[in-house]
C-alpha cells in the first residue's frame, strides 16, 4: 500500500483494510478516534470502540518531518520501520515490559498496539508525585535483558553483525547527536532557554574547555561503539505504569550503541525529577524529602539490580558455552573479573551520557515536564541549575564516581533531600 499520511478522519477507512483490526475493536463504523497530539515526532490516535471501551488500541503513524518542529524539518518516516523490529525484538526478549503489536506496516510507517490507557506515562504521574513499588525491578529487567542479549557477549557473530546492519539508524541516531550531543552546549538557534537563566548559567556550559573535550568525547562513543541494541529514547516519558505493571514504548530511535546509553537515559531523567521535586513538592504541600528520597531509592535500585542482572545472564551463557579462550586453570576466575571491568565501564558511559541528557533537557529544544512545566521561572531557574551543575560535574569527572551511591552523594550535595524550592524563596 502506498503511504498516505493518515488523519482522524481517515483511520477508519485504513483499518477495514487490516484484519487484525475487526478482532482487536470489533464494529470498525463505531469508533471513537482521537489523536493525541502530544508527541515530537509522530501522530498517535486513540481508538475505541464507542459501545465496549475494552475493544481499544493505539495507532501510532511516522510522518516525514520532525513534528515538534514541523513539515519544514523533513525526518524520513521509514523510522517506524526501526519502531516496529525493535517492538519485536523487545517482545522477544521481554514481552511483560512492551505493548502488544496486532499490525505493523513498514509502507504506512505504522503500528496498531495495545492501548496502555490503564497505564499513564511515568513522567507525568510522577509530577503529581505517584510512586512506583516496581519501577527499578522492571526497568532494570528491561535493560537488562535486551542490552545483554543484543551484544556479542551473547550472540554469535554473524547474527549481531546482521542486527547491527538492520538496524542503521541513520536519521534519528543524528537527532540524538545534534539534540542531545551537540546543540545544547553551543549557541545552537534550536535551543531554548529559560529567560530567567543568566548568560552566566549558559556560559558555564558554552565556554568551558573541559567540558566540551569530554562531552565530544562522549559524542564520540555514542557514534563509534555498536555494543548492544539500544532502546535509545529510554527517559520517563517513554514508560507507561501503574503500581504493578511497567511498560516501556516508543523505540524509534533503536539502534547498535554503547550499553551505558540507555541506563544513562533512565537515570539522567529521574535525576531531572529529583531536582524538580525541591519545588514540586513544595506545591503539593509536602515536605520534599520523602519523594526525592524515593527517587533516589530508584536511581540506586535500577543500577544495582541491573548490574547483578546483566552479570548473571552473563555467568549462565558462559557456564554454558564452555568457550575454549577462557578453558585453562584460572580462567572462571578471569572471565569473572573481565565481566566486572565491562559492567564498571558500562556505569562509566551510563553516568557521562547522563550528563549529557540533563543539560540537554535544559539548554535544549526538548524539555521535559518535570521542569518545563514549573511556572514560576525563578523556582525553575533554580531548579535547572542545579541539573546543569549535576551534568557538567557528570561529563567532567564520570570516571571518578565509580559507584552509584557516590553519584546519588553528588545530588545531594547539590540539593539535599529535604531542600524545597519554593515560589515564594526563589532568587
Ligand atoms: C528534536 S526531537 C527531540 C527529542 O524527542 C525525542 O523524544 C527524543 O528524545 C529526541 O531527542
Ligand atoms: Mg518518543
């Protein structure tokens, strides 16, 4: 079929076209369809069936421009196609952390889904401060799994080599290098700035030659080293949850890079809450320390069980391929300390990047919620230099916080758990 870019007018005539739609939603003259319009690059429509709100799903369309920006920034919609093989090799490897796919089509660049409505995105319920009893046991499986078994310490050579050629994201792999790499620390016209931030606060990331030399550094090993499948847009906004159960969705940026990315991703956006929650809890009238501390609590948890996770899939696939490099007196005792090197590294990269990813929700064209959204811009100003400070520190001195409870002392040491940033108290 050819691509037309769909509307909500037109969904329907698209659907009677795919079988799996009747089964999913049943009547398909008897649909409530809504797109809903809050993404930055994709259309996403809601659709349900007006007479039984269980027959439901969400239909998601690439179009060829950068949404966010609009038809002037044209962005291939062949970027499903990476969506809808990296959905599949997540259900695969963990089918109780994505949404089910009923229909996929790489011609309409798009893919009809479970509709995860019971299940509100992670960033805006933590705003509202919501906790999440299994947030770091999910996510850490999530990482753990599809970053473990996508590398070539699990699969055989020619398979990775194939997975890395399929998955040549050219495209979106250059919105992550200019967005998340690269605008943000220079005088970029996408960036966008709080106006309350002085050109001190900006300076200080834009004028600082250390800081340039790792964060190059750092752009370098997200272009150069095809170690895992990554999600590649794993913050809080691409995870949907309730109290029991975490989804994570939207992986059209996946592609072949360096382990540590996605953890950075996660960690580098619930750092961003942490910070945000000096006011945000202030507004809903709590004392700040018993959320912040939570988060905390999270940011520590997903690396720890994460680190034990990878290790013992690790452990079991070498116990069980008997490699013959390793098979002399000794060399369990080797592969055990090899194992530990690459996970001490993959922290490495994961606490640099993430310093990347605070500045760049902060400096840069996409921001997130948990700040953005603060309206007094004074508490916002105060909020975000913190974040920046947190992520300068992070791309400088990474190798130095070997562990991720001196990483979660860093945050503290900027802003204690029990600091408020009130309306009122902001400078
Ligand atoms: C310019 S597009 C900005 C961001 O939206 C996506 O969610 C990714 O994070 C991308 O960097
Ligand atoms: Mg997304």
């Amino acid at each position: 079929m050819e691509y037309k870019q769909l509307t909500e007018d037109s969904v329907v005539d698209y659907l009677k076209s795919v079988p799996a739609a009747k089964e999913v939603l049943g009547d398909l003259d008897n649909l409530d369809i809504r797109e809903i319009g809050d993404g930055n690059l994709n259309f996403v429509y809601f659709i349900t069936n007006k007479s039984d709100p269980t027959q439901t799903a969400v239909l998601k369309q690439a179009v060829p421009f950068l949404r966010i920006v609009g038809k002037d920034w044209p962005l291939p919609k062949e970027r499903m196609t990476f969506e809808i093989m990296a959905l599949e090799n997540e259900s695969d490897l963990t089918p109780e952390h994505v949404p089910e796919i009923f229909h996929s089509s790489h011609d309409m660049s798009l893919v009809l889904m479970q509709n995860l409505k019971d299940y509100p995105v992670l960033r805006g319920q933590m705003n509202e401060g919501k906790y999440f009893p299994n947030l770091a046991e999910h996510v850490s499986t999530f990482l753990a799994k599809n970053l473990f078994y996508t590398s070539d310490w699990y699969l055989d050579h020619r398979t990775k080599k194939e997975m890395v050629k399929k998955f040549i994201n050219i495209d979106l792999c250059k919105i992550t290098e200019d967005f998340i790499f690269t605008h943000p620390f220079c005088k970029s016209d996408t960036n966008a700035y709080n106006e309350r931030l002085t050109e001190k606060d900006i300076n200080f990331i834009h004028e600082d030659d250390e800081l340039k030399i790792h964060q190059a550094e750092l752009k370098y090993k997200f272009m150069n080293n095809a170690e895992a499948l990554l999600h590649g847009d794993l913050h809080t906004g691409s995870i949907m949850a309730d109290a029991e159960k975490t989804y994570v969705i939207d992986p059209e940026f996946a592609f072949f890079g360096p382990a540590g990315f996605d953890v950075a991703l996660f960690i580098g956006n619930m750092f961003l809450a942490y910070f945000a929650h000096a006011h945000r809890q202030t507004l809903l009238g709590n004392d700040p320390s018993e959320y912040r501390t939570w988060i905390l609590d999270q940011i520590r948890e997903t690396w720890n069980k994460f680190e034990v996770k990878f290790e013992s899939y690790w452990k079991e696939h070498f116990e069980a391929e008997k490699d013959l490099f390793w098979d002399y007196p000794g060399g369990e005792k080797a592969h055990a300390e090899y194992r530990r090197r690459n996970i001490a590294r993959i922290f490495d990269d994961a606490m640099g990047i993430a310093g990347s990813v605070m500045i760049r929700r902060i400096l840069g064209l996409a921001k997130v919620s948990d700040i953005a959204d603060i309206e007094d811009l004074d508490a916002r100003a105060e909020v975000e230099r913190m974040g920046l400070r947190m992520g300068r520190e992070l791309i400088i001195n990474h190798t130095k916080y070997t562990t991720i409870e001196a990483v979660a002392d860093l945050a503290t040491g900027i802003s204690p758990a029990d600091q408020a940033v009130p309306a009122s108290s902001a400078t």
